[in-house]
C-alpha cells in the first residue's frame, strides 16, 4: 500500500521517526509532508476512493496524537472519505476498511480528548451503537457494548447504564479487571459531565467524587498492573491501557483521602514502569490540576484539566 501512495510513505516515514531518539527530529518533517500529500489527495474524486488515503489519515492522527499535536481537524477529511465512498451506510467492507472505521470512530469520541478543537462527527453512536456487536473490539481491547456505552457518555441515562453494564465472557481474567476499570472510570467520567450539562455550575465540584466508586476503579487498575505481562504475546503490558481510567479516576479523587493517596502511588508506577511521554504528560496534568484545586476548590477538576491542555495548546487524547 505504501509503494502506491507518497503522503502514506512520509506518514509512516514520520510514525519510524517518532520510535527512536535518534530520529525523533526528523518527525516533524516527514510528518508535514504526510499532511501535505493527504491534503492533496482529498482534492482529488479518484484518490477519494482509495483506501490508502483511509489508512495515511489514521496514521497521521496517531502520529500527531504521539507528537502531541493539535490532530482532530484530521478527522474531518476521513469524515469526508466516509461520506463520498457512502461507508458508514452498509455493514459489507472489507476487513481492512472495517478495521479503519472502528479506529476512526474511537479517534473521534468525544470525551476522550481534551481541549478538542473540533466538534465530534458521532460516529460510533450514530453506526456502531446501532449495529449491537458482539466480543471484544481488536484496537481498544474493550467489549463493543461497553463502548456503546463510554461513546455516549453525554446522553441522560449513561452513567445509569454503565452501571447496569453486566459484563461479558472474556478470554483472559486480567481482562475482566481492565474493563471494570474503564467502566467505572466512565462513571465518575459522566459525574464530571452532568452538571455542564445541567448547567449546574454551583454543583461541579460536588459532582465529581465517589470513594467507594474510585477504590473500585483503583482496585481494578491494581489488579491489571499486578498481571503477568504473557497473557497477551507479542503487545505491550495492558497496564500501558490504563491512562484514561488512572486520569479520570486521580482528578476525581479529593484531597487528603485514601483513593488520592493510591491513586498517586498507582499512576506514578505505571509511569516509571510503562510510561511514554504522553502517560508521562497525563500525569503532570493530574498533579497541575490537584494544585489549582486547591486554589480553585468551586471548579470542577475536570474543567481545570481542560483549561491547562488549553494553555499548553494541544490537544490531549486519553487512550
């Protein structure tokens, strides 16, 4: 596929660059050449329906995602491709597109991303959600109907439902605790979100805080961390997955209790242990965020979070 595309060769030219120290300043460069081709191609009807041009939009939103990046204005072109080649209405794609999609789809949930610069297309409620799937969705690891749920944290009875949520089989024991911990990092995920929703302003720090819920959450992570990393060949230990549900749960967490105390300790290990610079970044946020609190104990956490990644001017994907 690269041999036929030059904005897809420069892209994973930049992705390779980005591995290793040595190369890492010649991402910058690959990568605008990437975004350069990519623009040219969406001018062209022909190119619209390749699925090359799929795949280099992808991977530029990974790449921009690693090199922290404002990314999300990416998606819209993808959207494009989606809406031209009429993808998102039929089920019948090859496994490639199909896979291609259901990344696209998590790259654009909302909630995922801080300080997002762009409104979310909705896919995966709009296409996903409908189609009811069953297992386990191959790039995020989650159950699809656990995701139907955490890509809808915004509508009314979505905390309701993540908590009626009753699992499913899995394949491995290790993955029972990382869904518990998505799933009850969504929870105190959709507190935080209610009363903007609401527009409960005098309510928002009070509606972002469950102990119990967060030891839950924690107890989760802990078990996740504590697993042999053999259980799943060939990909990196699940405790590196962990950066959405240890963000969330750290800045719900109140000052000077239990669940802050192992929060702290749990996010801090995972980034000695597993840490690239992004984990390392959500970490740094937390801990800016639990200072401000302090000063700002009426603002909800969540909504400091997002005023900081402002303020560093990117854009910060959680998973």
């Amino acid at each position: 596929m690269r041999k036929t595309s030059t904005s897809l060769c420069n892209t994973f030219a930049a992705y390779q660059a980005s591995l290793t120290n040595e190369y890492r300043h010649l991402m910058p460069v690959y990568l605008q050449l990437g975004i350069s081709g990519y623009i040219n191609d969406l001018q062209s009807p022909d190119n619209l329906h390749r699925d090359e041009i799929l795949a280099t939009g992808v991977l530029l939103c990974s790449v921009s995602i690693n090199g922290l990046y404002k990314w999300t204005t990416l998606l819209k072109g993808l959207h494009t491709v989606l809406q031209q080649r009429k993808l998102l209405e039929t089920t019948t794609q090859s496994p490639l597109v199909g896979h291609l999609i259901e990344v696209i789809a998590l790259l654009d949930v909302p909630h995922f991303t801080l300080n997002r610069s762009t409104e979310s297309l909705k896919i995966w409620p709009a296409y996903f959600a409908q189609r009811h799937l069953t297992g386990v969705q191959e790039t995020s690891g989650l159950p699809y109907s656990l995701l139907d749920l955490i890509c809808n944290m915004d509508s009314p009875d979505a905390e309701q439902r993540l908590r009626n949520w009753p699992g499913e089989l899995c394949r491995e024991l290790v993955q029972i605790h990382l869904w518990e911990a998505f799933r009850t990092a969504a929870i105190l995920h959709c507190s935080a979100l209610r009363p903007a929703t609401e527009n409960e302003e005098n309510s928002a720090a009070a509606g972002f805080g469950d102990e119990l819920l967060e030891m839950k959450a924690l107890a989760a992570c802990q078990a996740v961390i504590d697993s042999k990393g053999d259980s799943f060949p060939g990909v990196p230990h699940l405790a590196a997955a962990l950066m959405y549900p240890l963000f969330i749960v750290c800045l719900s967490t109140k000052q000077d209790t239990v669940a802050r105390s192992l929060s702290r300790d749990l996010f801090s290990d995972v980034v000695r242990r597993w840490g690239d610079h992004e984990i390392s970044l959500a970490w740094d946020i937390v801990v800016e965020v639990w200072q401000r609190s302090t000063m700002q104990p009426g603002v909800c956490r969540l909504k400091l979070a997002e005023d900081f990644v402002a303020e560093l001017d990117i854009e910060m994907y959680l998973y």
